[in-house]
C-alpha cells in the first residue's frame, strides 16, 4: 500500500490529524510506525468504546500501524474512578480487553500494556518530572478535560500531575502516532510542544470523532470540539449509549427513547450511530416498513439515508428500529461469548456489582 493509500485510510479515523504533512513524512520513512491509545477501566464498556474503537483500530492496522492499547489502570486510580479501589480497576481492565478480542479487533497487531507495569520504572517518571519542568501548573491544568473535568474544578493532587503521565506515556511507547479522541487533543498539543526538544521527535495527533449520546444534546456555546466532548455518551448514564453486553431487549428499549427529532439531520445520535457503526459493518441498511407505509426501503451509502430522512421520507421511529436492528447484530457476538466464556462471564458479573464513580 502507497502512502497516498495509508494516509486516505487513517483520515477516515481522524476527524482531525495534526499534522498531515507530518503523517506523510512518517509514513515515507517508517513502514510500521507504532500508534497508541489509552483508556481508564472504569464501568461496562460502551459501543463506541467496543465496537468502534475496534473499527478505527482495524484502520489504523490496515494502514501498516503497529498498535499499542495503554492499559491506564493508575491513571483511573488517579481519576478516582470504581472508587478509586485499584484492584476493581485492574479487574475492569481485564473485562474490557475480553471485550476487543471478541470485536473482530486485529489483534495480531494490537499489543495491550499496563501502566501498573511501569509505576516502578525511573525512567519513565524521568520522563513525567521532565514534562512537569518545562510546563506551569495553568498550562497543565488547561488538559484537565482529558480527565472528563472542567478547568473550574477543583483538582485533587493527583488529577493535577495526571496530564504530565499521560504526555509521558507517548513517548515512553515510543509512540509515533496518538490516536486518541477529540477529547484528548489537549495532551497530545502538549506532547508536541514539548516533544521535540525532550524527546528528539513530535508525535503525529490523529483525534477520532466522539460518539455522541442517545440524549437530547445539551443547550450551550460550546462549539467545535468542546461540544462534541459535551455531547459524548456516559458509563454514568446507563441509557445515554449501547452497552457491549445489552440484551435486545435493552437496545430496543434505549433507542426507543433516544432523541432522533424528524427531519433533522445535525446533532442527531441515530444518524450518527448509523455513519460511524452501521455503514462501517454492512454493505448496505435495510429498514423494514409496513407496506401501509411504503414497505421495506434499502439505503447504500450514508448519503443516501441522510437526504431521505432529511426529507422526512423516513420516520423516525423506523430510523431507531433500523438503527437498533443493526447495533443488536453487532453486539450480539460479544454478548454471546460473555454469556458462553466462563473466564469473561465471571469478569462481567464482578464488572457489574461494582459502583461506577467519577
């Protein structure tokens, strides 16, 4: 595959790369650069995080990158997430590693790490302290977003060196690509400015797009990025997304109620689930109608689905049951296997008698 190629496959995961010509000069130079990306075990995993990080991760492959999945057990510790009890959160992290190995993720080329692992390591907290030097404790707090906080909270000592761990993580992986969300772009920026001169080199930024909720989007000013992190399903709000292990019953359910007003194609979860889920699994999106409403309609491209319901040519209530027919499909075989598996059965059920803090 030519860089021209490489390049096409891994924008249609970056909603933003920064930059381009630095993605190409990598790519020109190294034929399998490594990309990474972190998560804090923290809940039951949620369908942009199962099947869609699986997705962007096939892409990413696909396109010659070796991936290292960060494994941010202390980093949840830090964030006071499952009660800030580290064992739950390791547990938690083993529960979502069995969810992306029953995906269809390309694990031949996904290696998962743990940042437990070098909590004992000089090297990498070098690294942390070096970071820590170069930055003031307002330019590091600017990042706490990457935290799911705002600037105005108040921070716990840990939350505030959490940024400079994380830019850290870049390059003690030796990461040439952070491909993380847009959530995330502020410690990536960070990792640039000071990539070059404490590290010898500027990682590439290639931040997806964030999975919007199945609420109402909230009303505010926030525009761009901002607001795209604003709108983001939550573990914390059960029926703000589609769970890994949701029964069809509960999909049904959710996206019953999930906003999806008529003819309006901005800000509307159940598009959004269908462009970034379903038209990246099936060929085509087959909606079944009664034939007092026109019977059955088949869609093949997204384009074409956005302009009918755009149109009004389509219900919203058919779009949702579409929408969920589908999503019920593709989680179906991570259910099947935590249902089947007795090691993932177990680690669910704990997974689940644990109390989802933030």
């Amino acid at each position: 595959m030519d860089t021209d190629k490489k390049i096409e496959l891994i924008k249609q995961v970056g909603e933003e790369i920064i930059t381009e010509e630095d993605l190409r000069k990598l790519l020109d130079e190294k034929k399998n650069p490594i990309a990474y990306d972190g998560f804090e075990p923290s809940g039951k995993i949620h369908i942009a995080q199962g099947i869609l990080r699986s997705i962007n991760i096939n892409k990413m492959t696909s396109a010659g990158c070796k991936f290292k999945l960060w494994v941010a057990d202390w980093f949840a510790l830090m964030n006071n997430k499952m009660g800030g009890d580290l064992e739950k959160i390791k547990i938690t992290g083993e529960y979502f590693t069995e969810v992306w190995k029953a995906s269809g993720m390309d694990m031949d080329n996904v290696e998962f790490l743990w940042a437990s692992d070098v909590m004992d390591d000089k090297e990498y907290w070098k690294k942390v302290i070096e970071i820590g030097r170069k930055n003031t404790v307002k330019r590091i707090t600017r990042c706490s977003q990457i935290m799911g906080r705002s600037e105005d909270e108040s921070l716990s000592g840990a939350q505030i060196f959490y940024p400079c761990m994380q830019a850290a993580d870049i390059f003690h992986l030796e990461a040439d690509i952070a491909q993380l969300g847009m959530d995330q772009r502020k410690v990536n920026m960070l990792a640039r400015e000071v990539g070059d001169k404490l590290f010898g080199y500027k990682p590439v930024a290639v931040h997806h797009h964030m999975l919007m909720g199945l609420g109402q989007p909230p009303e505010s000013d926030l525009k761009g990025a901002d607001r795209g992190i604003a709108m983001k399903m939550s573990k914390s709000v059960p029926d703000s997304a589609l769970f890994m292990t949701d029964s069809e019953d509960d999909i049904k359910r959710k996206m019953k109620k999930a906003y999806c007003p008529e003819k309006e194609i901005n800000e509307n979860p159940i598009l959004e689930y269908a462009k970034y889920l379903v038209f990246e699994k099936f060929d085509s999106f087959k909606i079944e109608r009664d034939e007092k409403f026109g019977g059955d309609v088949e869609f093949k491209s997204y384009g074409e689905l956005e302009e009918a319901y755009g149109k009004g040519e389509l219900h919203p209530m058919d779009l949702k049951a579409g929408v969920g027919n589908y999503c019920n499909e593709m989680i179906k075989p991570i259910r099947e296997h935590f249902e089947k598996n007795s090691k993932a059965k177990e680690l669910l059920e704990q997974v689940k008698s644990f109390e989802v803090t933030r």
